[in-house]
C-alpha cells in the first residue's frame, strides 16, 4: 500500500548509494593521515579501522576534518546510475524521500546541511522530501534503499523492504541487495509497480 496520500514513496539514502563518500572520504584520510592513499585499501568496514582510525573518536575527528575543512559532502563523485535512475522514478510517479544521517556529529549542521542541497542540485538528483534521521524506521517509506548494515537490519526488523546497496562494509547482508541503480529499479519495480490509472472500456 502506498505510504503517503496514494503515492508510492522511496526513501533514499546518501552515503555509499547515491554519493561514493568511500571513494571521497579515501583521499581526505590519506592527506589527513599524510599517507599515499594506494596505502589506504578499498576494502573497508564500517569505522574505517582498516585506514587505521583507532576508535569512533578518532573517526569524528576524521569526519570533522573532511565537512568543514574539505567539504566532503559537496564534494563526492556521485555513484554511477543514482541520478538518472531517481529521475526515471520520479518521472514515473514515485516520490523520492531522502533520508540521510550526516547530523550525527554536532555544532557544524549548517555546512553539513548546505553541502548535501549543492550537491543533490549540481548532481540533479530530485527529491520531494530531504530527511536528517538516524532512526530511519520512523521516516515512512514504501521501500528503501541504504548500505548501512545497522539501518539494513533495523528497517527489516521493522517489517520494512529495505534494498541493501551493496558494498565492502555490508558483505554479510542478505537479499534484497542491488550491486548497481539498475537493480535498484528492476527490485523497486518488482515491490511497488506504479498502479495504473483508470480501467479497461467495455
């Protein structure tokens, strides 16, 4: 059943699915570590201990670094297909909730906040709606797509359809899982078919 007045709702995640902030966050931590990044692996878990960040910390001090000193959030290569498969949805009918937790870390909300809307608007990514959440169950979604193996199974756990784009960080998780934005729309269109309007004439 549609979520939201009849419409088919799909809450997106940004990080690591729609934004390759490994890919990005890998060239802040080897300037920050003053390291050659073919020294940082691309194989990485959550908490990058695999890049040598000792603890969550350490990680904070990293992210602090990355928002305000080099822009992180405005500055990720977006991941190839995200855009224009999100433009097809929305042509299509679906509407496009971003949900993304880059206000975990306090007293610089307003760079990370900024970045995020440059970057979706110089990226064309539409969206009807642009949630800062953490507890991504209580945003309401028909689907949802995210990498975070936590928020995979939190959604799930809450009888959501929760598609895990798949990465290094969440190797363990179980299906539905999309490796590219092509799958993501042949399982969003397998779940949630846009209804079809009117009836067959007699």
């Amino acid at each position: 059943m549609p979520s939201d007045k009849g419409e088919i709702v799909v809450g997106v995640d940004l990080d690591g699915v729609c934004a390759d902030f490994y890919a990005r966050m890998r060239e802040i931590a080897a300037e920050w570590r003053e390291v050659g990044i073919e020294t940082l692996t691309t194989d990485v878990s959550y908490g990058l201990a695999e890049w040598g960040i000792r603890d969550e910390d350490h990680y904070r001090q990293l992210h602090r670094f990355a928002v305000t000193q080099r822009d992180l959030f405005e500055t990720c290569s977006p991941i190839k297909g995200a855009a224009t498969t999100l433009r097809r949805l929305s042509d299509e009918g679906y509407r496009i909730r971003i949900i993304t937790h880059r206000l975990f870390i306090n007293f610089f909300h307003e760079a990370s906040v900024r970045q995020t809307i440059r970057w979706l608007d110089k990226h064309g990514v539409p969206y009807r709606d642009l949630c800062f959440m953490g507890e991504k169950d209580q945003v309401g979604a028909d689907v949802y797509i995210d990498d975070s193996p936590d928020n995979i199974d939190g959604l799930r756990a809450a009888g959501h359809y929760a598609i895990c784009f798949a990465n290094s960080a969440n190797k363990g998780i179980a299906a539905p899982r999309a490796r590219k934005w092509d799958d993501v729309y042949a399982l969003i269109k397998e779940r949630c078919p846009m209804p079809k309007i009117g009836g067959s004439e007699g």
